[in-house]
C-alpha cells in the first residue's frame, strides 16, 4: 500500500500562487490545507483544498500571525509550509527556530536577509561577477547633497528593503525618479522618512527580463523564464497575458553565479535589466518567492510547488533541462481590467511604444485562444466563481476590481514580475 502524503499547508491563500500550488500539490494527492485572512479564499475555493483555515494577516498583523504559527507548529510535525509572499516568508523566518518538526523549503536566514537587502545583495552580485546598475549608497543628507551635481540623471531613488517592519505591520516601500540635481535632496528627505537609508541607482534604459528558479544549496535544479504579452496598467504592471520562451544563456549564467554566491535554497525570481546601451544584464532584485504567474511555468512543464515539495521532503528531484516553449497563460479578470483600462486611455502617452489601437485591443481580449486561463478551469470551477464574486463585490463598492490594498493587482504576487 502506498504510504500517505506528506501534508502541506499553502499560506496567502489569496494569492494566485497559492491556487497554483494548491492545484500542483492536489492533483498529486498531497493533502492540501489552505490558510488565508478569511475562510473564503481563491486557493480555498479550488476541490484540491483539503483543508482551510484562517490565520491573522501577514502585512498588517505580524506578530499575532507568528504568535498563531508558533502555536500551530506542534500539531503540525512533518508538515510542508509555503508562504507565498514576503510578508508572510519574513513572519515565517522570524520564527523558523519555534517550528519544531515543520519542514519549510526556503533558504536560510543570511540568504533571505541578504536577498531583502538590495545594498547587501549588490555587493553580492559584484563578488560573483554580477553586473548591475551603477548604485551610491549615502547616509546622510549631506552626502546627498555632494553627489547632487555628479550623478547621471535621471537617477531612481530606492528602498534598501521592499517592505519595512513597523508597529503598525509592514509598510511598502515606493520608487522614486529624480530627473534633476535640484530635486535630489528633497525627494531623497522624503523617501528616506518613509523608509530609512535609500538607494540611488541609475536608471537602466532597456527592458525587464525575469527568471525563475529553484535552487537546492546554491545549486540549480530548474530554470524557466516568460515575455510579457500584456500588463495591467498596459504601461508596465501585473502581466496577464504571457508567453514561455528559452532562458537566455547571459541570464541562465549571470543567476546561477549569483545563487551559488548566496548559498540559495528553495525558489526565487531574479529580474534583470537588459541595458539598451550594452545588451549587458543588469541585477534589479531578488525575489524570494513564488511569483504571480506560476500557473504559465507549470503549464509549460517546470511544475515547480512539485519539485519545491520534493525538495521539502528530502527527494530531491532530478535537475529539469527543458519544457515547452511559446506556451501562454492569461490571467482573465486582469485582461478584463487591461483592456478597461485601454479603453479608457485618454493619452497614448500613457501607453507603451507600439500599443495596438483600441479596436486591436478588443478584438485581441475576445480571442478566445489567446492563451490558456489561468484561474477558470472546468474540472476546478471554485476558484474563478470566488474570483468573479469579488470583482463584482468591489465593482458595485466604487473600488477597482482586480486592485488590490497595495495596488499591486489582486491576487497577484507583489511587485510587476508575475
């Protein structure tokens, strides 16, 4: 008889991810318990939910959500956890030692530390041989004021960390660009307020390119990367429609250096700059975690909650060479909010270069073909009727459907790399 799977708990159960890695585990006969704010959630909506329980939220609550892990862990020994975002991972790491026997497949405090650090994770990157925008790091306002005349502008002002713990839970950190010296002090005075000691970069002309991984001691196992087919706002956001392509070699070879570097364990998505001026690839962060659009990665055969899980229980599976190219995943109800927005668009300033017309846009989001759906499946109707009650909730209340509190896209990993 075959032995019982080892159960896992899936967190943010929110959080398209969490669908992803609920249905991956699911259909493999993990036994799946879903924790979310609430006990109607996106992957608690999905047939393969075993279980659903409800947890304080990870943003603004965390540490009655650590006090509740801390308190769960004893009735949970050999169970497989997957925070699902930063949030939630740094409350997991802050209490990793009162875990007990909870496996939990993400890499080690120094590394994540160093990964949220972007000054740290800088310097990290030049040791392996890493590019990545030209960076000061000053630490007082005077400083700030002597580089004023010096810097190559427009130059973009950056939290050291994405989000900060405070007393009122974690605070998001927010970009700003400074397109001349006379504006460089008082834009750094206000985000340095906010979030202290910021970075000043350069601004890297080119285009984003991302790549996910899965990494077991700093060692490779499975890479996979997408273009963005749409986004959500059209001018650069959330993608929604999205294809599989090959990693390109410079970005398989610049990550991988830099995951030996940090030791890395467990998943990540690396983004990457390709500067317009060298074709060089440029290091913009590290993500710790499992991204928007991982539902596209599974399709296209990297079924990566899978190996991650394999990884947890001490399988560690067998390196993942190739999968299927030109594959595509939409998320629906962000293509709706995509083509709303386009509709409205007043400005093709507003748009990317090379936007198709209104009509194009319609006629684009009608085709019924133009990618496989990423929440709405036949066999796992849950889900997409969870999804669409929400929409239409917030719609009759004034807000934007599919945007979240943070404005990052609902159910959408944070940031603009899913």
């Amino acid at each position: 008889m075959r032995a019982p799977a080892t159960p896992a708990l899936v967190l943010d159960g929110e959080e398209r991810a969490a669908l992803a890695v609920t249905r991956s585990l699911g259909r493999k006969g993990v036994p799946v318990t879903v924790a979310a704010t609430a006990r109607r959630s996106l992957a608690g909506a999905s047939r393969y939910a075993a279980g659903r329980l409800v947890l304080p939220d990870a943003i603004r609550d965390p540490d009655a959500l650590a006090a509740a892990l801390v308190a769960l862990a004893p009735r949970a020994p050999g169970q497989v956890w997957f925070p699902l975002t930063d949030a939630s991972l740094a409350v997991v790491d802050s209490v990793r030692e009162h875990l007990g026997e909870v496996l939990l497949p993400v890499s080690s405090a120094e590394s994540l530390a160093l990964a949220w650090d972007k000054g740290r994770l800088l310097a990290a990157a030049a040791a392996a041989g890493v590019d990545a925008p030209r960076t000061w790091m000053p630490e007082t306002i005077d400083q700030v004021r002597a580089l004023a005349p010096e810097l190559p502008y427009p130059v973009v002002l950056k939290p050291r960390r994405s989000r900060l713990r405070t007393a009122a839970g974690y605070l998001t950190g927010e970009v700003a660009y400074v397109h001349a010296a006379a504006d460089l002090v008082p834009a750094y005075a206000a985000l340095a307020a906010r979030m202290p000691a910021p970075l000043i970069q350069e601004r890297v002309p080119g285009y984003g390119m991302g790549v996910f991984l899965l990494a077991d001691r700093g060692r490779v196992l499975a890479r996979f990367a997408h273009r963005r087919l749409r986004e959500k706002p059209p001018s650069g956001g959330v993608s929604v429609l999205r294809e599989s392509i090959a990693v390109p070699p410079v970005l398989a070879a610049a990550a991988d250096r830099l995951l030996a570097a940090l030791a890395w364990h467990g998943v990540c998505m690396i983004e990457f700059k390709v500067d317009a001026r060298d074709g060089v690839p440029r290091l913009m962060e590290v993500n710790p975690r499992f991204w928007g659009s991982l539902a596209l990665a599974i399709d296209a055969g990297v079924d990566f909650p899978w190996l991650l899980y394999e990884l947890a229980i001490g399988t560690p599976p067998a390196p993942v060479t190739s999968y299927r190219l030109g594959i595509r995943s939409r998320w629906e109800l962000g293509d709706l909010d995509h083509l709303l927005i386009r509709l409205r668009a007043r400005n093709r300033r507003d748009l990317p270069p090379g936007a198709p017309s209104r009509a194009r846009t319609l006629l684009a989001f009608l085709n019924p073909l133009a990618g496989r759906p990423e929440v709405f499946q036949a066999s796992d109707p849950g889900p997409a009727f969870h999804e669409l009650g929400r929409y239409v909730r917030d719609l009759c209340g004034g807000r934007k459907a599919s945007e979240g509190a943070n404005g990052e896209g609902m159910n959408s990993a944070a940031g603009g790399t899913g």
